[in-house]
C-alpha cells in the first residue's frame, strides 16, 4: 500500500483538508457579500486577493486550530503554525495593503496625466490586502470552521 491508498494518506489528512474547506467557505461568503452589496454576479472574487472576509486569516487561523486539537498545543508543529498565521496575516494587513494603497495613488496619477487622451496603461488592481477588521472576521472563521469539524 502507498502513501496514496494508505488509511493515514492525503485523503484523511485533516491538518489538511479543513484549512482548505475554511478558505473555500470563506472565498463563497465574500462572493456571496460582494453579490449582496453590487447586485451583480463576479465570479473573479474567488479568486481576488483582498476584501470581507479574509481567507488568508481563515486557512492560516484553520490551520492552527486543527493542529492545535490534533497535536496539542504544546507541540512545536502548533507553535510553528501559529507564527506563520502571525506572520500571513501580518502580511494582510501590512504591505499587501500598502500595496493596494499605492496602486490606487498611482492610477489617480495615470488617470491626471492623461485625462482626455487615451492610456494605454493596464490599472493596478487596488484590493490587494486586507483591514484588520477583515484579518480578525476571517481568523474569527477560520477557527470556528476548524473547531466544528474537529470537535
């Protein structure tokens, strides 16, 4: 029996599965909240980094939680879990949102300098990173999906 087959193998690997289930719950309620708010369909929010709620906080936090059950939360394997959520989120709410800030700065200067004229330039996508407030909703997420499916 290999790896693939064997009763402890990727398909029962739950540190595994329930952060991607979180992420994918997650990226269907912000769909669903972006649909709520424009009243139009975009499918590219599956996919697009950035907005309510944070799937990044979501996986990291889900992540955490399930090794936090599964090996205690002694083990180092949740220690080093919890300083990569600490860092990925950090990430969110940090640089990834400086980005998005700068890219906005950027295209309103793209947009003045050649207002009436046609720009060839592609827009920066603005929506890279995250509010706090998002970070903790997605986190909050995370660790309700993973502590249900765990307990």
């Amino acid at each position: 029996m290999n790896a693939w087959t064997a009763r402890s193998g990727v398909w029962d690997n739950t540190a595994l599965w329930v952060p991607i289930a979180a992420g994918t719950l997650v990226q269907i309620i912000k769909f669903l909240l972006f649909w709520a708010r424009q009243r139009r369909l975009d499918f590219r929010v599956f996919v697009r980094a950035g907005g309510m709620p944070s799937s990044h906080a979501a996986i990291v936090t889900a992540l955490a939680t399930t090794i936090g059950i599964q090996e205690g939360t002694g083990s180092t394997i949740f220690a080093l879990t919890c300083v990569m959520a600490g860092i990925v989120m950090y990430d969110a709410t940090g640089v990834r949102r400086a980005t998005g800030r700068q890219a906005r700065v950027l295209n309103r200067i793209v947009e003045d300098l050649y207002r009436g004229q046609p720009v060839a330039e592609e827009r920066l996508r603005e929506f890279l990173g995250h509010t706090p407030f998002e970070v903790i909703v997605g986190a909050l997420l995370g660790f309700l999906i993973a502590w249900g499916w765990l307990r």
